[in-house]
C-alpha cells in the first residue's frame, strides 16, 4: 500500500513514510517489503560507493564540498587569533601598563594574576554560554543561518574589546566575544564532518585544527611586529585586524549549502539532494540518481537511530548507546585540556618565567606555532596508514613524556641560560607532537562518535566539557606561572604529566577506531557494544537482515528477512 510522499514524519501515525526520490514527486516508503528493499538497496549503493572511491576520486567529485567546509571552519582561524593574543598579552608591556599595575618585586608591569584568571575565565564562560544557546539555534535554523548570526555578533562585540578603558570593561568584551566563538567551535565541525565522504571526513574535520593553529601564527606574528611599540597602538592593532575576517565569511556561507543531513532530519529530501548537487561535480559524473541514493543512505541512518533513541534532546546524548559515545567525544576534547596544551596558549609568558627575554620569547612563540602548523599537515599523511586510535594514545603518551622531561629540567636548572633554551625547546618539540596526533585526530573523532541524529548536541556537550576544563585551568595557570603567585614556572610541566598519564588509560580502553566506516557502521558496532580495541577488527554490515529489521521496524512495521 503506498500514499503520497509528506515531508513530515507523524511520529504517532502507525506507518511512517520517508522520501527520498529526487524525481519531481517523491516515493513513499510504506510498509511494503518490496519497496523497502528497493530502498535499502539504494542506501547500501551509496555507501559502497563512498567507501569504494580512493581519496583522489574522492576528491575530484566532492571538491565543492571541500571549499565549502573550508570557508565554515576559517571562522575558526578568528577565535585561534584572538585566545592567542589574550595569553601572549600578559608579556607585552603596553598591555600589562594599561590594564595591569607597577610590581616593585620585579620591577615591571604585570596584569594581576586574579585578573588574568578572570580574562581567561571570561572566555571560557561565553564559549558554554555560546554554545548552549547555538543547540536550539542549529536545530531550528539550520547551520549556515547559525553561523551568519554568530558573525554578526561577534563584528559588534569587537568594539568593546577594542575601545576597552580598562580591565573590567575588556573582561565584558571577551565573555561576550565567548558566545559567537562556542558557534564557531561546534558548527565547524559539524558541517565538515556532515557533508564529507568517508575518506575526506578526516582532513576536513583536522583542518579545523589546522584553523586554530593558523589563527595563533598570525596573532604571533603581529605581536612580533609591535615589539618595539610601546604604545597603545602596540594592543589596539591587533584587536582592530579581526574585522579583517567576518565579512568574507559571511559571505562565503550567505552561498554555502545547508548540511544535507539536516535536511534530512527536517524531512526536506529534496532540498537535501540539491545541496548534494552542488557539494557535488557534475564533471566526476556524480548524478541526480546517485544523490537520489545518497539521500537515502543518510535517510537510512537517521531511521535506524531514531529507532534506537527517538528523541533529539541534550538528554538523549547521555541515554543508551549513545551515552558511550557522548563519553568518548566529551573525554577526547578534554584530553586537549589535559595534556598541558595551555602552556602553549601562554608560551611567551612561560618563555619569560623560564628566563628568557621579551624578544627572544616572542620569537621562540612564532617558531612554536610555524611548528604547530607543520605537525597539523603531518597529521593527514599518518591517519590514512595509522589509523585515529593508535595516532591518539601514542600521541598522548608522547606528550607526557615531554611533559616529564621539562619538569624536570625546569627543576634542576637555574631561570635563564641553557635552561630556558632547553624548555623552550622541550615545548617546542611538545607542539610539533601534539598538533601531530592529539590536537588534529580530536577534531576527526569528536565529529565521527556521535550519530547523526545527536551530533550537533553531541559536540556541544564535549566542548562545554572542554570548555569547563579550560576554566578550570585558566584559574590555575596564572598561579603557576606568574611570579607573584606560586611561581612554578616550567615546573608546572609536573601538572600536565600527571593528566596525561590518567589520559593514556582512558584512550587504551575506550577510545575505538571508526577509520574508514560510514556512519551506518558506526551504529552498527555502537549497538553492538562493540569493544573499544576491537572495533577496528570487527566486521559489519550495516544493511544485512538484522539491521533490515530495524529499518523496516523504524520506516513501517515491515520485516524484511
């Protein structure tokens, strides 16, 4: 029995039909066994036809989708260049004169530490902020009108920052700027790993990361350039070059496709197999047809988990399977936090506490982030013949390591000399290692864990959890670092090793490898409860009997066997 195609699903009616044709009229799915055959068939072309191509074939026919990703995540290169400058600032003279006060123990200007605490924490309140209200905005409105939102915001919110008079009223500027930045972290991500291929997910996903990166080798090399300025241009400048980038962005998303499978979410096949169209080239003989099964396969997956948990809400991120897969998602980006990435945040500053001088530290930065943005491209060469686990946990035990060494060297070594080249180059080495393995691979598995249906949820609630770490340790750091505090200095190093070491027993037994599944098989080996060092080796078909049942149970009643 078949009816007219809706693009509504009535969650109460007993049969529940899902389009999914890009012809002029759509087919509805009943509860017929032949046309849910027909329909399974279609979504099992289009992931063999996903997981089939090589990367360069990949490349060829989704290169739209891959400028289109690139132009949501460059938002990111913004929040990397302004949390860069905040944490350089506490060493740049004209900044600390301005909003800090006369230290007569070590005869300089210093921002008081409760006030660096307070900037730092500032962010970290406006990025939860942000990133709760970007939930039901992203839901109802979709990602791109997110996004437009978020930039206009963020344009008006620069002026306080930049005509701030004193500390309390740039404090208010930061945890406003905090709100736009919690959109740009969670819709990055989300867009790339929603409109990308099996095969491109993990470069796009990283490139975020890369993003981040970039945005602090620019801060670094303005703050380079004001060096010798001694005035309050020596600030102002840099915050005056952010209204360099919200304009091209919001142009560039004012044409970008909606995420397809948002659409699908919202019942709007058609409009889904448009956006496909143009994430797609027509000259890699990509077709209406093969969007047709695209559509299908996302349609596919979207039943079979709403089968699973039928509901969209935070809560639902922390029920059944899917509370595994928040966990893995929430504790990979908090790994970031724990590692003893802050250090780089504040590298100048830490390079002064470990003895050198302004200029040198300022330089030590910049080679520091050039370094950071040589490990982020290295990172796409290893994840193809690596993997994302095993990059992950050697990555992080790395990290610990040279978390030991500085410590150490920080503490048998007097302040200056070859000691501070020496931690200086241990940090160094530090950022090459982290933005090889955990900065990046983060990215790609934050966007992967959860299902379609809960990821933008999902990645909020990992980058509150991220973001609650961050504001954790933006009160601690200042007191370790700053002379008039606790005065740790490289010392601190001692900190980072110990979270690193909880970290590395997390990641061996509960961080699985999703390399080279769709999202369909993800499900499939979540529901399975599959553990975290078998994934790998498990075998799965996600459009066998069984998982016919569960599509059939969600699309109509009907069992196909």
């Amino acid at each position: 029995m078949s009816e007219k195609a809706s693009t509504q699903h009535d969650e109460k009616a007993e049969t529940t039909h899902i389009d999914y044709s890009a012809d002029e009229k759509n087919i509805a799915l009943s509860s017929s066994e032949e046309d849910l055959g027909h329909f399974i068939a279609d979504a099992a072309a289009a992931a063999d036809q996903q997981k089939s191509q090589t990367t360069r074939g990949a490349l060829a026919m989704w290169k739209p989708a891959v400028l289109w990703s690139i132009v949501f995540s460059t938002a990111i290169v913004m929040e990397g260049y302004d949390t860069c400058l905040l944490g350089q600032f506490w060493a740049q003279p004209a900044f600390a004169q301005k909003y800090g006060h006369w230290d007569p123990k070590s005869q300089s200007w210093n921002v008081a530490t409760p006030w660096q605490t307070g900037l730092s924490c500032a962010v970290q309140v406006g990025n939860i902020l942000g990133l709760q209200i970007t939930g039901p905005l992203a839901e109802r409105f979709g990602y791109r009108l997110t996004m437009l939102i978020a930039l206009v915001c963020m344009t008006g919110f620069l002026f306080i920052q930049f005509f701030a008079v004193d500390v309390k009223m740039l404090l208010a500027g930061y945890l406003l700027l905090g709100f736009p930045w919690g959109t740009f972290q969670t819709m990055s991500v989300t867009y790339a790993a929603d409109v990308m291929p099996v095969h491109l997910r993990q470069y796009l996903t990283t490139y975020v990361n890369l993003c981040w990166v970039l945005g602090q080798i620019v801060a670094s090399g303005v703050l380079r350039g004001m060096v010798g300025n001694t005035t309050q241009w020596a600030y102002r400048i840099p915050f005056a070059l952010q209204w360099l980038w919200p304009v091209p962005i919001f142009i560039g998303i004012v044409f970008a496709p909606e995420s397809p499978y948002w659409l699908v979410k919202k019942g709007r096949n058609e409009d889904a197999e448009k956006a496909l169209m143009r994430l797609s080239t027509r000259s890699s003989g990509f077709t209406e047809e093969d969007a047709r099964k695209q559509v299908a396969m996302m349609s596919h997956t979207n039943e079979v988990e709403k089968a699973a948990t039928s509901g969209v809400s935070f809560m639902d991120c922390l029920r059944g399977v899917n509370l595994r897969r928040t966990e893995i998602a929430c504790l990979v980006w908090l790994n970031q936090q724990t590692s003893g990435s802050a250090l780089m945040g504040q590298a100048t500053y830490f390079f002064q506490q470990a003895g050198l001088d302004n200029s040198s530290a300022t330089t030590m930065n910049l080679c520091l982030f050039a370094v950071g943005a040589i490990g982020t491209f290295g990172s796409w060469f290893m994840m193809k013949p690596f993997g994302r686990r095993p990059l992950f946990l050697y990555g992080q035990m790395s990290c610990t390591f040279i978390m030991l060494i500085t410590g150490i060297v920080g503490t048998t070594t007097e302040k200056g000399g070859a000691g501070g080249w020496a931690i200086g180059g241990l940090l160094i080495l530090f950022t090459f290692v982290y933005d090889l393995t955990i900065g990046p691979i983060a990215y790609s598995l934050v966007g992967e864990m959860p299902s379609t249906r809960l990821r933008a949820k999902t990645i909020i609630l990992a980058r509150n959890l991220y973001n609650l770490g961050g504001l954790i340790i933006g009160i601690l750091n200042p007191y370790m670092l700053n002379p008039t505090a606790w005065n740790l200095g490289p010392k601190s190093a001692y900190v980072w090793f110990v979270g690193g070491f909880f970290s590395v027993i997390w990641i061996y037994f509960r961080l699985p490898e999703p390399k080279g599944r769709t999202y369909g098989e993800l499900d499939v080996l979540f529901q399975q409860r599959v553990t975290a060092r078998k994934f790998a080796s498990t075998k799965v078909n996600e459009f066998d009997s069984h998982e016919q049942d569960a599509a059939a149970a969600a699309v109509g009643g009907a069992m196909v066997h």
